[in-house]
C-alpha cells in the first residue's frame, strides 16, 4: 500500500496557522477591552470621589477659588469619562471584528480537514481497487496457467 500525501497541506498548515495567530489577536482584544473598561471605572469612581469631596469641603466653608479649582477638576473628568467611553466602544468593536476573524478562520481550516478527509477516504478506495485488481489478476494468472 503507497503512502499516503495530502495535496494540500501546505495550504491546510497555513490555514491552522492563521487559525492560531487569529486567536491570539482576539486574546489580545479581549485584553484591550478589559482594560479599558478598568480605566473607565477608575475614572468614574475618581469622579465620584472628586464629588463627595466637593460636597464635603462646601459643608465646611470652601473659597470661591478652591470651588472654581474643584468644578475645573469636575469637568476634566467629565470629558476624560467621555473619551474613555470613546476608546471602550472603540475596543469593543475591534474585539467583535476580531471574533468574525477568528470564526472565519477556523472555518476555512475545517474546511481544509474536511477536504483532506475525502481525499483520504478516495485515496483508500483506490488502494482497495488496486488490491482487488491484483488480487483477481493472480487468481486469474494461476487459473490459467493450470
């Protein structure tokens, strides 16, 4: 019985190595997603210190300077929330179009398996059709020469 090649391996290791970095790069993003979200919730539970502070500092007797101070902290924080927001989304969609990256490419690898299966399998018919033809053809040679 011949060994057995498949034709396509080269293309099938490709595709299994496309397979891996794609998962890799949605590790990755999933890693990014993560944290981006940490820093957005730091950054809401600074402001919400800053707040709590503010409000404690009025009840006390603050400056007019010191609440000018505190509302400019307030609204830099107000606008680091927003673009945080802006990056966590951004992560989000990056992650998403990662996982229809990683479903494609193990679809194109099971694809590629599939393909050598049935290769392999015509591949053992053959054989199986070689063997019969010779085994038909030495019953048929000792046959006749009797």
């Amino acid at each position: 019985m011949a060994g057995y090649k498949f034709k396509l391996q080269n293309i099938l290791k490709l595709k299994e190595s496309m397979e891996k970095d794609k998962k890799n790069e949605f590790g990755a993003a999933i890693q990014r997603l993560e944290n981006e979200k940490l820093k957005l919730e730091n950054l809401n539970a600074e402001m919400i210190n800053m707040c709590n502070e503010v409000e404690r500092a009025a009840a006390e007797g603050i400056s007019i300077q010191e609440l000018v101070k505190q509302q400019q902290y307030k609204e830099y924080y107000k606008h680091s929330i927003s673009n945080q927001k802006v990056r966590t989304n951004m992560a989000e969609e990056h992650l998403e179009n990662c996982r229809q990256e990683l479903v494609e490419a193990v679809q194109d690898r099971k694809i590629m398996e599939r393909l050598k299966e049935i290769d392999y399998c015509k591949h053992l018919y053959t054989e199986q059709k070689n063997e019969e033809k010779l085994v038909d053809d030495l019953v048929s040679f000792k046959q006749s020469n009797k």
